[in-house]
C-alpha cells in the first residue's frame, strides 16, 4: 500500500471504531411493555381458562395464553379488572348476587367483557370443533 492509500485506510478505520464507540455509549431504549398485564394474573387467567375448557394441557396452555394476550392487546389492565369482577360477582347466588346483577349500568361493562372474551377465543381457536 501507498503512503496516501494507508492514510485514508486508517482514516476510515478510526471513524468507524469512532463511530462503533458512540453508539455503545448511548444507553439501550427501554423496551416497551406490549400491555400493562401482571404476570401473575396472567397466570391465574390462563389456570381459569385450562379448567373452563379442559383439553390436552399443552395445546390448551398455548390457545388460553393467545386468548389472553389478544384481550391484553384490547383492553387496559384495570378495565380489565373492573369488567371481570363484576362479571364474576354476579354469579354469587342470592341477594349478594343481586346487589351486583341488579344494577344497569353494569350492563354494558358485561357485554364488553363478554363480546372481548369470545372475540379472543374465536382468534385463538378455544371453544371450536376439529373437523
């Protein structure tokens, strides 16, 4: 190599390891939550979907896993929260029960926790017949 050849050679090197050290300095951005879902109640939801729909453990942990990411993707964690408790609360029998089922405008957090539910399953296959 020529004098100017191995100059500019040494040049371009050192602007790229410059370059290379610039960007390992700057700190990695932070990853960004797909959704705002404990990984405990991701849990709990995956066991109450296994045991509402019992089948083989490993193709059922992967279709209640879907479902509940689709539904994470649909809905904040605290909406969640809020439909589902009133919907389990009103299967409390009796006047409990009622206090909960008695009130209208609970109705359309119902329908939105239900229609967002089957939404889900029908995406992931849940609930469907094999052919």
């Amino acid at each position: 190599m020529t004098q100017p050849t191995l100059r500019l050679f040494a040049g371009a090197l050192l602007l790229s390891l410059e370059a290379v050290a610039f960007a390992a300095s700057k700190p990695a951005p932070a990853a960004q939550p797909t959704n705002d879902f404990p990984t405990v109640d991701r849990v709990l939801y995956v066991q109450e979907c296994m045991r509402a729909h019992p089948g083989p453990g490993f193709e059922m942990t992967s279709k209640c896993s879907c479902t509940l990411d689709k539904l994470a993707a649909s809905v904040k964690f605290q909406d969640y929260v809020t439909m589902s408790t009133i919907v389990k609360a009103m299967s409390i029998g009796g006047e409990r029960g009622g206090a909960i089922r008695d009130v209208p405008s609970y109705e359309p957090e119902v329908k939105r926790y239900k229609d967002l539910v089957s939404k889900a399953e029908k995406a992931c296959f849940i609930g469907m017949e094999p052919r």
